[in-house]
C-alpha cells in the first residue's frame, strides 16, 4: 500500500510537471494535436498507478516522448506556415455581411442550432446583428458586431460607430501571408515599398502586421511596443 501511495504521488508531480512544461492553456483553447496528447497522457498516467507491477520508469518514459513530440510540433507549426494549417487548420467565417456560409457550416460539421448557440454564448441574438462570426481553430467563435450592435465604449459616446472591418494577418512570425496578401491586393512590391517607408530592413523583425479594407495597419516588431498606421494609402504616396 505504501509503495502504491508513493507511486501514485510521483506520476501526479510528473504529469503536473509535464503539463506545465507544455503550457498554460485551458482545454477550450487548445489546438487538436494539443487536447489529444493531453488526452493520452491523461490515459497514460493511470497505468502505472494502478498497477505495481509495470516500472516506474516505464510508465514515465512515454509521457516525456509525449511531451517532446508536443514542443517537436509546437516548434514546427511555429515555424513553418504550412504545416500549421495542415496541423491545426484555418479560421473559418461561417458569418459574412451577405449571411451565412451554408457551405462552410457544413464542412465544419455544425448545423443552424450550433451556429446560433455559439453566437448566444458571445451575447448575441440575431444573426442581423453579425457583422462577420469566425470559427477558430481551437473551436471557439469570434465575433464583429455590425455597427449599430457592437458594445459602446467611452470613445463612442455620443458618436457613430465606423463600420467594423475584418483585419487579416499579412506578416506573421516573419513569414509572409501570401493568401492573405492576395485577398488585399497587396503585392511585393507593395509590401517592400511599406517596409520602406516603416524602415524596416529586415522581415524577420516583424512579429505580427495586420491589414483591414480600410488601410488601418498594425504591427509589432521584437521587444518593440505596438504602432497603429491609421491609413497606409497616405504612408505610400
């Protein structure tokens, strides 16, 4: 009995252990590679505490092998634009202003009831009142109220609300969303002439540059704070 409390403390300390190692995140916002490695090592874990027969070390060494290949793919999808849509797939807009996407409601396996539970959980109600609803590729839904819908805050006081826009990534991790790019009509040429002008030398120093249909660009460079460009059009003239 005693070698089964002590065994059974040790593996609680190394899962706690290994879990930390792999993150903070909750379990409805982990990406599926994550939530099934975490199912796994959940699974795992219950073998050696439970049965005194099986090594202490061999009921510990396929949860660190677990542990290694989540930072291995963490590290890749990082890296590698690729290989994060092919592992952990693309934001989906289900909602735009024309309605909805029937067509990718069913490709993500959601019905109308689904849809409309999703956006009741984000406090809405009615679908006029959605600007754009966009399934993330943890599961959770975001999303841009229309003008007249979207929450009032102190700058909004006794102002109109500007139509909301749906910014998109054009730079991310120093790599080019080329996708992206297209939809805004943003070319290299373009880009490099903006980077110019931002005198930035170097992509990879860029952590994150966003991009809506009105011009509004925001971006962040390493160890560096945040800047907003309010309209890029007057920036490249």
């Amino acid at each position: 009995m005693l070698v089964l409390f002590i065994r059974v403390q040790i593996i609680y300390f190394v899962v706690l252990l290994f879990l930390r190692i792999m993150g903070k995140r909750q379990i409805g916002e982990m990406q599926p590679y994550e939530l099934v490695i975490t199912l796994i090592i959940a699974d795992l874990a219950t073998v050696p505490m439970s049965d005194s027969n099986i090594p202490l070390l061999n009921g510990i060494l396929p949860l660190a092998i677990l542990v290694i290949l989540h930072y291995s793919i963490t590290l890749l999808t990082r890296k590698s634009i690729v290989l994060r849509k092919l592992i952990s797939g693309q934001p989906v807009i289900v909602m735009s202003p024309s309605g909805i996407n029937y067509k990718a409601l069913k490709k993500l396996n959601m019905n109308l009831n689904d849809l409309q539970e999703s956006l009741r959980q984000c406090n809405y109600f009615n679908f006029e009142q959605i600007q754009y609803a966009i399934i993330e590729t943890n599961g959770k839904m975001s999303v841009i109220p229309t003008a007249q819908d979207a929450p009032a805050t102190a700058k909004d006081v006794k102002a109109n609300n500007p139509t909301p826009q749906l910014p998109a990534l054009i730079i991310s991790d120093g790599k080019k969303m080329k996708d992206n790019m297209e939809k805004l009509n943003i070319d290299e040429d373009v880009l490099n002439n903006l980077l110019e002008k931002l005198k930035i030398k170097n992509i990879k120093q860029i952590i994150v540059m966003s991009l809506d249909n009105s011009g509004k660009l925001y971006y962040q460079l390493k160890d560096e704070s945040y800047k907003v460009i309010n309209d890029i059009n007057s920036l490249l003239k």
